[in-house]
C-alpha cells in the first residue's frame, strides 16, 4: 500500500519535515537497512507512514515517534491497520526512549532535520539495546557524523558518534524526491555500534572542548570551567599530545583517555561529580 505523496503544512516545515515521496527509494532503505525479523525498529518523524508501513513487514514492531498531532488520524489509522505498529506522541528529545518496551534494536528514520544531530546522538548514549541506524540527515550533518580529526567539519558530533559506532555516508539523496523539495542536500547514513555511548561526564568534556575552537583544547576546557587548565595540560602532556593541541587534533579515543586521565587527577567535569 502506497500512500502517495503527503501534504505539508506550514507547521510541518517549520519543524524541518520532508517527506520522502519516491516509493522507490523508500523501499531501498528498508532492503538495505539490514533488518531482521525478530528486530525493534524505531522510526523518530514518522509523518504520514510511506516509510512507516514498509518497515512494519520486515521486522517485528515498530516504535513511531511524532509529534505532530494533525497526522493523528493518518497515522494512527495506519498503526491500527499494522497491527504491529505503536505510535508514541510527542517531541522526540524528549519522550522516555528508555521506556520503549521491547526496546529498539535499530532505527530506520527520515528524521526531521532540525533535530536530527541531538536525537541521534541520545539514541547512542540512551539507548544500548540499538546496534544500527539507517537514517536520512542533511548532507552537511552526515559528513559531520564521519568527519576525520583535522577537518573543518570535525567537532564534538564527529567524537560522541565515532566513539561508539562505525559511521558511513551511504548515500546523497537528489532532493527531487522529497515534498515539500528541501533548500539543503541530504544523505542517507549507516551507523554500526561498536561499543556504548560516551558517559555524560565525557560527552560534556567534548563539547566543552570544542566550545572554543580556535583556541587551544586546554583553555577552551579553562573557559568553560576555571581551574583546571594545569590539569588538562599535564594530561596531554601526559598521553603524548602537544599541550597547546586545538580540540580538532584528537582522535575520538584520545577524548576518552583525555577524560579518564583528568578522573585520575580529580579534575574531571563538573558532570562527573555530580554522578
């Protein structure tokens, strides 16, 4: 069943949804979301249900984030008719993921783009239970997700994704296919975990570490918090990195290290102490 091209409304764009309107390309992703059938898909913007109604038959349940409530009646419809489709409704940063139950094993999502970089980065750290994501983002985020250290596009997305999983740029996406047609390009982006998200005292020390980017990491982390410059200076110092190093210089595993050897110094994030 084809749903065909839905209609956006103002509200709609404003929160940054475009909706897939080739049912070609909606059966791609699902064929090459790598799904299994005992697999909990999870679907944040789930609009009027094209991508929705395709995944439901390849997995066992799907959970649909939205939060738009005129699609209500479409979509709850479509859920009804699935049978094993549950919507929750509600803005996805902050609905209790955590709560999902059976919890999500993968997320296959044409996510509003708005919002695209925070909610991929809290399924990471919030939800361990995920071990994939196919997801469609701007093209600007996806080549932020698997920027290497040293580019310009490289920052604390880049670290928090790359710790925990493998990211690639699957594919760019002609903006033809969506409606209403996006000023931006877009791409479709496959992460495979690799281990868990970064603790909360750690994805604080990144982004305060890039909070200042063209300054030294150290007095970045100093601006943020005075008091511990020293402290970050000896750890780099400490796991051969230059002191004077900008945030951009570091692979995502020097971080955790930079993190751990500041926890050894007592001069960690004000996040860890409150743990």
């Amino acid at each position: 069943m084809d749903r065909g091209r839905p209609r956006a409304s103002a509200r709609q764009r404003r929160l940054g949804q475009n909706f897939l309107a080739d049912p070609n390309l909606l059966d791609a992703i699902v064929r090459e979301a790598d799904l299994r059938p005992d697999d909990v898909a999870l679907e944040v913007g789930g609009g009027a249900g094209s991508l929705t109604e395709r995944l439901a038959p390849a997995v066992s349940r799907v959970w649909v984030v939205e939060m738009d409530v005129r699609l209500r009646e479409d979509l709850s419809s479509l859920a009804q008719g699935l049978g094993n489709v549950e919507v929750v409704w509600g803005d996805a940063m902050r609905v209790d993921l955590e709560g999902l139950d059976p919890a999500p094993t993968t997320m296959v999502s044409n996510l509003p783009y708005s919002v695209a970089t925070p909610v991929l980065l809290r399924t990471i750290a919030e939800l361990p239970s995920v071990r994939s994501w196919f997801v469609m983002v701007q093209r600007e985020i996806a080549e932020r997700l698997r920027a290497s250290p040293g580019t310009r596009e490289y920052g604390s997305p880049s670290v928090l994704a790359q710790l925990a999983c493998e990211v690639e740029l699957e594919r760019t996406v002609d903006a033809a296919v969506f409606t209403p047609r996006p000023k931006v390009e877009s791409a479709l982006v496959r992460m495979v975990r690799t281990g868990p998200g970064a603790r909360p005292g750690l994805r604080e020390l990144v982004r305060e570490s890039f909070g200042h980017r063209r300054k030294a990491l150290a007095r970045s982390l100093e601006l943020a918090r005075p008091g511990r410059i020293e402290a970050v200076r000896r750890a780099l110092s400490g796991l051969g990195i230059a002191e004077d190093a900008r945030a951009e210089a570091l692979e995502p595993s020097q971080f955790a290290a930079l993190w751990e050897a500041l926890e050894r110094d007592g001069a960690a994030t004000a996040q860890d102490r409150r743990e």
